[in-house]
C-alpha cells in the first residue's frame, strides 16, 4: 500500500472513532459521573494526536520514510484509542442504574480513593475495583496533542473502574473466561457502498504485528455477497464441495492483498489453526469463508481451519467473555426430498431437548429475519438471539457429496 493510501486508511479509522466518542457522549452517565466524559476526554486527545501525526505526513517537506513512520504511529494511537473505547462497556445509564452510583460514590469516598472514576455494570456475579495507570502510555506519546495533554493532566493519569453485577440472570452461559483471545482481530470499516478498509492487529512470537489493507468490489458489499451465493439453493450435491471451494477461493482474491499476504506469513509462524476474530461493519459478504488459494499451503476455507469468529462494529465496545442466558430459539428448516437435511432435524431435536430451545417456524423471509435479530421492532426475543448460542445446521458430508 502506498503512504497515501495507507495515510487515509488511518484517518478514515480515526473519523470513525471520532463519530464513536461524539455518539458516547450523547449517552446519559449514572448519577451524572464525571468519569465516563473524563475518559472520553482522553480518547479524543488519542484521536487528535493520530491526526496530528497525518497531517504532518501528508507535508510534502518530510521525506518518505518519515511520513510512513508518521502513518504507522497514527495507527498505533488509533489501536491505543480503541481499546480505550472498550472499557466504557456498561457505563450508561441504561446498564447500570443511578440508585447505584450514590452508595458506591460513598463506599470510593471512604476508602479515600480520589483518583478519577467511572461506575460499569458487568455480567458477572461479583463487585471489582480496577486501577488503571495512563503513564506509560501518555509518556510514551511523542508530540501529544494538547487535548490529550489537558485530558491526562485532568485525569491526575491514575484512576480507578469500579464494577458491579448487572441484571443478568444468576446463572450465566460463561465462555471460558481464561482461555487466550483471538490470535488475530481483523476490524472491517465500510467506506461508502462499495469500498472497505481492513486492518488487523496479530499476537506473534515476541509482541505483535499490525497491518492495513483496502478493497473496491465492483458492485455493492449486499450485491457482491448475493453473486456468491445465489446459486445455492438450487445447488445439486455433486457439485457443492466444488462450488463452495470456488466461492471460497473468489473471498480470497477479493481480500486486501495485504492481508493475503500477511496469512501467510502467520501460518509460519502461528501454524494452520490459530483463531481469528472479524470485527465488520458489513453484514453480507462471508469473509469467514474464504479459502486461501497459494499452492502448497493446504488451506481449506478459514472456518474449517480456523476457531473463526464475526461480531458487529456498531457493538465493538460490547464484546465479552460472557452471555447473558436470555431464550434459546431454534429455527431448523423441514426439506423434503433430495435437499432433506435429516442430520440437521436431529441436531434441532437436540438442541430442544438438551438445551430447553423453543422450537420456531422456520419460514420467516430475509426481512422479517433481520427485523428480529437487529430488534427493531422492540421484540424481546432479539435480544435472546443475540445473547444465546444460535442453532448450527451441520451438514455431514455424506449429505452434500
């Protein structure tokens, strides 16, 4: 990638999470806290800095190698931003009541604890007190932006995140709370209907490697992900491993080149199966099945070699290691003739017996799916399914081949 290109990457990045920190501001804080706007205070600062940096490498004075340090340093503050962003997870005033706030504002005040605080609700059954320290990081910054530099000097750069239980029920569904994260989290900003920017941060023998890459489909992320599909349904199962394999194979070529090859590069170092997270702005395209296409490699579709996982941009900040139980609904389609699943229907049977699931009527059309998911239409079951662990059709190979 050019140092231009990869200069706008970084500032659509930065605009993103500018728009992020102007959306969390208009929330309402419990009790009115100042914490949440103090740290808000400080990501911004974070946001500015990386522009700063930008604007310095777009001045056609400062020499080329310059300015892709400049570029890369702006990444690194909008990575630091990010996390930031994160830990305001259960901070508002819908999560964590105001009746709250009050006695644990007089519990801090006791302790004598008077560095900056903010108040999050957390699925978990227990009470925590975190300390964060900004010092390292705000020291290590060279040429802050004032408002970075107001923002720590404000924050007396020591606080405290205090932590209570939310409304989730007593026994929730955990996800191994100790296990390692993601080897590597690629995030997928959508820029205009066609266009996005991927950029993915990768755990790596000896810290961690980070890279940026853009793409331009020919038509819209929905049209480019139904081309890929469409022939699906009316697919003969002599012919479904091998279309798949070229579905696959056109996700790959469709990837940022940059991102192909640095897949690579960690298969040598990290092996065939390491776990990857997508963090997308776009709902359509299955990036989850891409199949790496370089001779010798072996690689079967990323889900297949891969623990892969996809969660929405719009909720980044709301990722956790828990779920909430909420209803378990299981939507299994009844095939009749050559595209009966039977494998399938004694996977639903069993996620109703085993796991208490409500069997659903599985006909419902495109829209109305979403509607549900998404919950826009207020129905509490959305937030089941976005809480719970969806039903998986398996196919068993002796069905598609």
């Amino acid at each position: 990638m050019s140092i231009e290109s990869a200069r706008q990457s970084s500032a659509f990045f930065l605009a993103r999470l500018e728009a992020e920190v102007a959306r969390l501001r208009s929330l309402t804080y419990p009790g009115h806290h100042p914490g949440p706007g103090m740290w808000l205070d400080l990501v911004s600062g974070l946001v500015d800095t990386g522009k700063g940096y930008l604007t310095k490498a777009a001045d056609p004075a400062v020499q080329d190698g310059d300015a892709s340090l400049l570029v890369k340093d702006s990444e690194m503050i909008a990575n630091h931003a990010y996390i930031l962003l994160q830990k305001l997870d259960g901070t508002d005033a819908d999560q964590i009541p105001h009746q709250i706030v009050g006695p644990f504002q007089r519990w801090v005040d006791g302790l004598g604890i008077g560095n900056t605080i903010f108040f999050r609700a957390d699925h978990v059954a227990n009470y925590e007190l975190a300390r964060f320290d900004l010092r390292a990081l705000v020291n290590n910054v060279n040429d802050a932006s004032q408002s970075l530099v107001d923002a720590a000097e404000a924050t007396a750069i020591e606080g405290d995140i205090v932590s209570s239980p939310s409304e989730a029920p007593a026994a929730p569904v955990r996800v191994m709370p100790d296990a390692a994260g993601p080897s590597v989290t690629v995030m997928i900003f959508c820029n205009g209907d066609a266009s996005q920017r991927w950029s993915w941060q990768t755990v790596v023998p000896g810290g961690t490697a980070r890279g940026t890459g853009t793409i331009s489909l020919d038509s819209s992320h929905r049209m480019f992900a139904e081309s890929l599909l469409r022939a699906c349904p009316d697919m003969k199962p002599e012919s479904f491993r091998r279309t798949m394999r070229g579905v696959g194979e056109q996700l790959w070529r469709a990837a940022p080149s940059e991102f192909r090859d640095a897949y690579v590069t960690w298969r040598g170092l990290l092996g065939s199966n390491f776990p990857i997270q997508f963090v997308t702005e776009d709902p359509h395209i299955p990036w989850e099945m891409m199949r790496p296409d370089v001779n010798g490699l072996g690689a079967d579709h990323l889900f297949f070699n891969h623990p892969t996982s996809r969660w929405p941009l719009s909720r980044a900040p709301l990722m956790r290691n828990s779920i909430p139980q909420g209803d378990v609904l299981s939507f299994v389609p009844d095939y009749n003739g050559p595209k009966a699943l039977p494998s399938a229907k004694i996977e639903g049977a069993w996620v109703v017996s085993a796991l208490g699931a409500q069997q659903m009527e599985a006909k419902a059309t495109r829209g109305v799916t979403s509607h549900i998911v998404d919950n826009r239409s207020g129905d509490s079951r959305g937030d089941g399914l976005r809480k719970c662990t969806e039903d998986c059709l398996i196919r068993k190979p002796d069905e598609v081949s």
